[in-house]
C-alpha cells in the first residue's frame, strides 16, 4: 500500500507467478518487526536487511519476478547468495519483505488528521495506481494471504484515520478500502497489459488499431451496429479518463450510503 491500501489487497494479483505468505511465517514477522536474531556467525556482517531489500526490490522493478533470485540480488550487491541467507531465509520470506517495503506510506499515519473521506479514498486510488506504475511486479503476485508488517498496519491505520468520520461499521469501512484497491488492481493490470502487448508485438496503440480501420469502417456502414455506428468521434478517444471515471462513481455510490447513515442515525 502506499498512504494506506492495506495489506487486504487480496485482489492484487490471484493466477499470479508467486504467492505472498508461503514462506515461514514466524521468521518473515521477526524479520518484518526487527524482533528476530541477528546474523552471529561467520565474519562481520557487511550486508544489511534493509539493502538486501531494497536491491531485491530494485531487481523485481527492472526485470520483473521472473528476474529475481537470491543468486541475482546477491549478484547486484556483489557478494555470493550464501551470504544473503544469513539474513533472510530464501526467496519466499524475501518478497514478503518486498511487499511490505513498498507498501510504506508517507508521513506518520499518527499525525493524520481526520478529514474529508472522499479526499482520502480518491488519494488512496490514485496513489495504488502509482504503486503499480512504479513496481508492475505486484501484479504478478497473489496477495490474498499477506504477512503483515509495520508498513502495511500503518498505511491501514492513516487510511481508517481518515475515512472513519464517513459513519459506517468497521466491517464496512474496511469493504470501502477493499473495493477501491480491486478497482485499482483491475485498472493497473489493464495498463500493464496494454504495454505489454505493444511491447510484444512492436505496434503502438495507434496502429494496431489503424490496421483494423477499413474493416471497422465497412463494418459500421453494413447496418448492422447502428448504436456503435452513431456514437461520437471522440468515443475512444485518449483525452477520457476513464480510470477517474470509475473512481469518482465508486465514489459517488458510497455517498449515498453515507449520507443514509446518517439520515438513519439522526434524532
């Protein structure tokens, strides 16, 4: 999550390439809360958790999961993968840690003040797609079952911080968190499958679609698609946004339901 989309992000990836949570738990929540051993044996440590993360991270950005081993990370830090698990166990324990370093929300979610809700949920969709953008990888892992660190728990905490005026039952609350990020999952994993074709198959957007054009063309002056025929020029146009379209409509149903509550909850 980054400000806060929690670590129910369950939606984030089912038929991914790995699974979050399928490593050893109880190692992982040492590791994640700094509450585990230190490395003890051997020479002094040279390495850091916290680097062998962030190149592990920095890996995975670059040449997705598919890239990443702890042979490669310990390649980039220029030392060998014995080395690495001295202070992680393997390559399971190690995405977890992964997730949970950049799900890490900005500011201290302690010094979020309350305030508007739809503000606050409007910047948790924007902000998950940005994720995505940054670190495509996540789409390709299955969260459904996360380990929860102190970066997932704090970015829950801002978010619930901020959206618990909306009125709603905790339950509820944590269904709008929810419905959100699978909105933004669907949307990051459209993007990144719209550049993966035109990386694939060498043609941008542009001209695959002007290859079909004569026959769109013949095919609308057949009769046969009247309602598609009379639609405007600028129907499938880019200037639409259509991710914040459906955001704000998200948006728009829950306060409906909010403003019920509070019609319901008034003397």
């Amino acid at each position: 999550m980054t400000s806060g989309t929690s670590g129910t992000r369950g939606t984030g990836g089912t038929g991914g390439t790995e699974t979050s949570g399928s490593g050893d738990i109880a190692r992982t929540l040492e590791l994640l809360w700094g509450s585990g051993r230190r490395p003890s044996r051997g020479p002094k440590p040279t390495l850091t958790l916290d680097r062998i993360v962030e190149t592990a991270v920095q890996v995975a950005d670059t040449e997705g999961l598919e890239g990443l081993s702890m042979r490669r990370v310990a390649a980039e830090l220029g030392t060998g993968a014995m080395s690495l698990y001295r202070y992680v166990p393997g390559k399971s324990e190690l995405l977890d840690l992964m997730l949970d370093r950049v799900q890490r929300p900005s500011g201290d979610p302690a010094d979020c003040d309350e305030g508007d809700w739809r503000s606050a949920l409007e910047t948790l969709g924007r902000e998950t797609l940005a994720l995505y953008r940054r670190h495509p990888w996540l789409l390709q892992v299955n969260q459904s079952r996360p380990v929860l660190g102190p970066s997932t728990l704090d970015g829950m905490e801002k978010v619930l911080t901020r959206i618990r005026p909306m009125g709603l039952t905790d339950p509820e609350l944590v269904s709008a968190i929810i419905m959100v990020d699978g909105y933004v999952v669907g949307a990051a994993r459209s993007q990144r499958y719209q550049q993966e074709a035109e990386r694939r198959t060498g043609l941008t957007d542009a001209e695959f679609w002007q290859a079909q054009g004569p026959a769109l063309e013949r095919a609308m002056a057949s009769g046969r698609y009247p309602v598609m025929a009379s639609l405007s020029d600028d129907t499938f146009g880019t200037d639409f946004d259509h991710f914040e379209f459906g955001l704000q409509r998200i948006l728009d149903g829950l306060e409906v339901l909010v403003a019920r509550r509070r019609r319901e909850s008034a003397p």
